[in-house]
C-alpha cells in the first residue's frame, strides 16, 4: 500500500512539472548557442521572445523577421527555435548552413530541454512578451503577417 501511495505522488509530482509556461508564469535566465555558434539567450531585458518548435513556424518567424525592418523590430528581440526533432544530420550539414545566411540570429535548443515547457505547437510561431523574465502575454500567430501584428 505504501509502494502504492508513493507512486501515486510520483505521478502527481511528475505531471505538474510537466505543465507548459503561462501567462504569470517566469521564465529561467537561459543561454543557447546561435547557428553562429555564439551565445544568445533570453535574460531579464528579454521583452519580446518568438520561438519555434517546428518548420512551418520557423517559415512564419523567418518571414515575418525579414519583411520587418530592422528599425520596426522590437528592441530585446530574441529568437529560439527548438530544432531538437530535426535528425542531427540534416541539422548539422543543411538546416543550420542555411540558417548562417539569415540576417538575424536564432538560438538553437539541439535537445529540446530547454525550451520543453515553453508553449508552442509545429504548425505555429510563438510570441511570449516578457517584463522582467515574467510572461506577460503568449500568443501564436499561424501567418507572418500576424506575427509582424502581434510583435509591432
């Protein structure tokens, strides 16, 4: 009964751990390695953070990122993108080579269990505004143009 018991906590502790980030909510300070391999992460002056868990949101942040001028960007702008579902190889020799040519930086979390927690579908690109490392709002854009709405 007592083993019972304890597995049951286990299970318990284990699933709300597990919940993804909400509004309220405050992210870690949090370090990535851009397709550069320099450090990018998200930090207390983060205050707009796009993130992609999949292709087809990548596509929508890259071309929202690359229609809006630099100068209509928000400021404390980061990109992350979980690319942890993407075969090693194809990363290392044809994802991220593409991604060097790209005029902005993306953070890149190869394993996924940095970003495991953040909201974020495969079919969507993520916004999360934040004051202080606190989520102030989350909202996923399913086209560039309402990406460039949302982070305007």
């Amino acid at each position: 009964m007592k083993a019972l018991v304890f597995v049951l906590s286990l299970l318990v502790f284990s699933s709300a751990q597990a919940t993804t980030i909400t509004v309220g909510n405050s992210l870690q300070v949090v370090d990535f390695k851009d397709q550069h391999e320099q450090s990018i992460g998200v930090s207390a002056d983060t205050k707009v953070l796009l993130f992609s868990r999949g292709m087809k949101g990548g596509d929508i942040i890259k071309e929202a990122l690359e229609t809006l001028p630099q100068t209509e960007q928000p400021a404390h702008l980061v990109y992350i993108a979980d690319i942890s579902g993407m075969p090693s190889l194809i990363a290392k020799f044809v994802a991220v080579p593409q991604m060097k040519d790209l005029p902005f930086s993306i953070g890149l979390d190869r394993e996924g269990e940095q970003t495991q927690l953040w909201p974020g579908d495969k079919e969507t690109a993520t916004v999360i505004k934040l004051e202080q490392l606190k989520v102030m709002s989350v909202t996923q854009a399913a086209t560039a143009s309402e990406l460039v709405d949302v982070i305007k």
